[in-house]
C-alpha cells in the first residue's frame, strides 16, 4: 500500500499540533466570557455535562474495479480525460483514501459551544481524477486527490442553543461534534462558522457517512441535492433549527465556490451561496422509531448552462464547453429523505432527489436520483456490532445535459466524448464486522451499471476494504 510513511506521520505530528492549537483557541474564545460562564454562567443542566470533548476517527478504504468494456473515452478523442478508464485504457484500477480527524469540543459561555476539526487526508481517485461516474463509489474523495498526505482546518464554528422547554433530554458521551449534558427538548439552535452542509442536513440513522455507512455518494445521500461545499467538501455560513416536540425544522445560507469545484468559497454570503429549508417530522410505528424529511434548495453560483454552451459552440464552432459561457446562474430542487426501524436491529431508508438540471453542478452530474435500502445487525448470528447492508440507486440527468454531451460537451466529472443515454444503476452491499474495540473492518461491492449515463461503457465492478477506528 502506497502509504508514504514519512509524509504521513509528519502530517500526523502537525494534526496533532494543529489539535493542541485547537484546544488553546476554543478555551480562548470569548476572552473573559468563557470564565466568568464556568463560574457563574452556565446552568446546572450544563454543569452536568461535559465542558470540554476530545474525539477522533481514522478510516482508510482501498479499492479495486475491474478491467469494463470501453470501446471509447475522452482520453482517447479529448484533451481532457473525464472518463473513467479502465485498465486498457491506462488505469491501474486502484484507488484509496486515508482520512484521520479530531473532533475538539468546548463549552464557552451558558448555551454556547465551539468546536474545531482538524484533518488529515491522502487519497487517490481511480484514473487520477474524480471522473467518470454520477455517483461515486467512495464519498470521502470529495476530499479530493493528495499524495502526500495534507492536513488543512476541516470545520471551526460555533453552536449557541435556546431552550423553549417542552421537558429535558439528555445528549450522550461519545458524539462527536457535541457536547454531553441536558437541553430542553423545545429549542432553537444558531451554528456559524465552516462546516459541512451535510453536518446539518440530509441525515439518516442507516446511511449518511461514508466511513461508517453506505459508500457511494448517491446512497449516502440526495444524488440530486446541490449542497455547498468547496473542493474539499466544506462550505462556511448559518444554520438555524428550531426543535418542536417531533418537528425540526432547518435552515441556511452557505457558501458555493466561486467557480466551479474550486477551494475558494464566497464568504460574504452574498454572491455565491446556497439557501435551503429542511423540515423533519419523527414518529413511531409498531412502536418502532423513524423519520422523514423534506429539503428544498436553491443555488446562486458562477455556473454555465448547458445550452448556452451549446449555442455559443452552434456560432463559434467546435464541441460545446461549459468553461467558454459561465456568468451567474441558479439551480434549484427538492429531496425526500425516510427512514424507518422494522425491529430494533433491522432499518430501512429511501431518498429521492431532483434538480433542474438546467446548469453544470458543485456537486454531482445527477438531474434526479432514487435510492433504497437496508441494514441489519448480527444479533442473530451473535454479532450485535456488525452491519449488513444493501441498496440500489438510480440516477438520471436532463435532456439539456443529455444533449450537451451527446454533442462532445464535457463537465467538470463526465464526459466520454460520445454518448448512449441510459440512467446510472448502482447496487451496493457491505458487512461491517467490529473486530476490536472501536475497531470495524468492512468489505464493500458496487455494480455500477450505465457509468456516466453511458450504456456503451461497463459496467463497473468496484471492490472495497475499510478500516475504520473511532476514539
């Protein structure tokens, strides 16, 4: 495993100083404030609690494809490769990624928190850029493509709560990104600062972290949602949630890049950013938990259309591209996100997710998206903490989009120079198997059928080990 050891552990030592800095920093916020609330200006709720929390998690997933059909790609017949190649076409079919974060917490004042999560990543995707498919197979390239590994500030903000009343409920040790004690089940919630817009929104007990979960990106979440997130997968901006009895109900604005999957966000807020609404209603059935939610989102970014890009390649001349009539533009959608607990060790989730589809993506290359699925635990085979889980995932993009890479066209993901229109299909399954304390081991298999709406090319068989460890 190519792992490079020495860049690693120097990138591990700077994690760790990084951490330190961290602690100093949160413990510093506030100045005065943060004293005079640990002597006299927390409540007796908080007190119970936890004032400070240190957590950390490492996952490292290896994979493997194999060697599909392609008669054709954009390596071989464009100056850009947004192809996924196999290895015929001059891939190694490997791909693998190293994420190791600290989740530093901090009480700061009565109601207030701050937390801080440095991280460090290393990783590779197949054909040496994230290419190729609407639904990746490994949600924690997002991060992007390092060799060596970087360590770079993953989230930094800060949580204010109101309680409201409606009774007390307690939130427990072990949570990352949260700090144990006593809140009032009514209650409003203000986070401010760089987060991950999936921190907050799209969640689900079943599958909504790469690292522990479902790994493909249309599993793991809305394939059709268009969340803000720069390259790395971040974004900066406000969240509010408002906890009312068995409703929540949420709401931001984040930053967008300001050009397409770049690092660089808008953090005015005012230009290029995301506005979504999200409202979640928790019930029981057969006494048993679940949730649906409901999203709505609407994207303000510097972003071309699709047929603006034909059009101007209609009067210039040559394949049409994205990059030659970008200006600023909007996108907008909806998702539907369920889940429900049949036992207490068998759950079932379903999402579904649309967009316009009208202008190239932040995101994914996916118009509309449906995903369902299942996890068991090993209760009955003695294996209480492990998990098997399977899904299926459908992902379909516009006729404008459709059109504009049957014409040549290429977006910042896919793009093989010609195209046989035909939705993605994506089945995923996996076991998670704990095989010491905080410890899993998982292997992993998608089929991905139709790889970027391309029915000439495929179908991709990928492979996948992960190892997983939370402190």
């Amino acid at each position: 495993m190519n792992l490079y050891p020495k860049d690693v552990a120097k990138s591990i030592l700077t994690l760790g100083f990084m951490s330190l800095m961290g602690i100093v920093g949160l413990l510093l916020i506030g100045g005065g404030l943060v004293n005079s609330a640990f002597a006299q200006g927390v409540s007796a709720a908080e007190e119970d609690g936890e004032v400070w929390s240190l957590h950390a998690q490492s996952t490292y997933i290896e994979q493997r494809k194999n060697n599909f059909y392609s008669p054709y790609s954009s390596a071989a017949s464009q100056a850009g490769n947004t192809s996924l190649l196999n290895r015929t076409g001059g891939d190694n079919n490997r791909s693998f990624t190293l994420s190791t974060t600290a989740f530093l917490g901090a009480r700061l004042w009565s109601g207030a928190e701050g937390y801080y999560n440095p991280e460090l990543f290393e990783g590779v995707p197949f054909s040496g850029a994230l290419v190729g498919l609407g639904g990746f197979q490994n949600g924690e390239l997002q991060k992007g493509s390092f060799v060596p590994a970087v360590t770079y500030n993953a989230r930094a903000f800060i949580r204010q709560t109101f309680g409201l009343g409606g009774g007390e409920e307690y939130i427990p040790k072990g949570t990352v990104n949260q700090l144990a004690g006593t809140v009032d089940k009514n209650r409003l919630v203000l986070s401010w600062g760089k987060v991950g817009s999936l921190d907050f929104f799209d969640m689900n007990e079943y599958s909504h972290d790469p690292r522990v979960h479902f790994m493909n990106f249309s599993v793991f979440s809305m394939g059709a949602y268009g969340y803000a997130a720069d390259s790395k997968g971040f974004t900066y901006g406000l969240v509010a949630e408002w906890y009312q009895d068995d409703w929540i109900i949420k709401g931001g604005r984040l930053a967008a890049p300001t050009s397409p999957n770049i690092l660089n966000i808008d953090y005015t807020l005012t230009k290029d950013y995301v506005d979504q609404v999200e409202v979640t209603h928790k019930h029981k059935l057969s006494n048993q938990p679940g949730a649906l939610r409901a999203v709505a989102f609407v994207q303000h970014a510097y972003m071309s259309t699709y047929q603006d890009a034909i059009v101007f390649a209609q009067q210039n001349g040559g394949a049409p591209s994205i990059f030659n009539t970008r200006k600023m533009n909007t996108m907008f959608g909806y998702g539907f996100n369920a889940e429900q607990a049949i036992n207490t060790d068998v759950g079932v989730f379903a999402r579904w997710s649309w967009n316009n589809d009208q202008t190239e993506t932040n995101t994914l290359d996916v118009g509309r998206s449906l995903a369902l699925g299942t996890t068991i635990k090993g209760t009955r085979w003695q294996r209480s903490d492990d998990t098997y889980g399977v899904s299926a995932a459908l992902n379909a993009v516009s006729n404008a989009e459709v059109r504009y890479l049957q014409l040549g066209g290429q977006t910042m993901f896919i793009g093989d120079g010609q195209l046989q229109y035909k939705p993605e299909q994506i089945l995923e399954t996996y076991y998670s198997a704990k095989v010491a304390k905080e410890l899993f081991l998982s292997a992993d298999f998608q089929k991905i059928t139709n790889p970027a709406y391309n029915s000439a090319r495929g179908p991709v068989n990928v492979i996948s080990m992960r190892l997983h460890y939370e402190l």
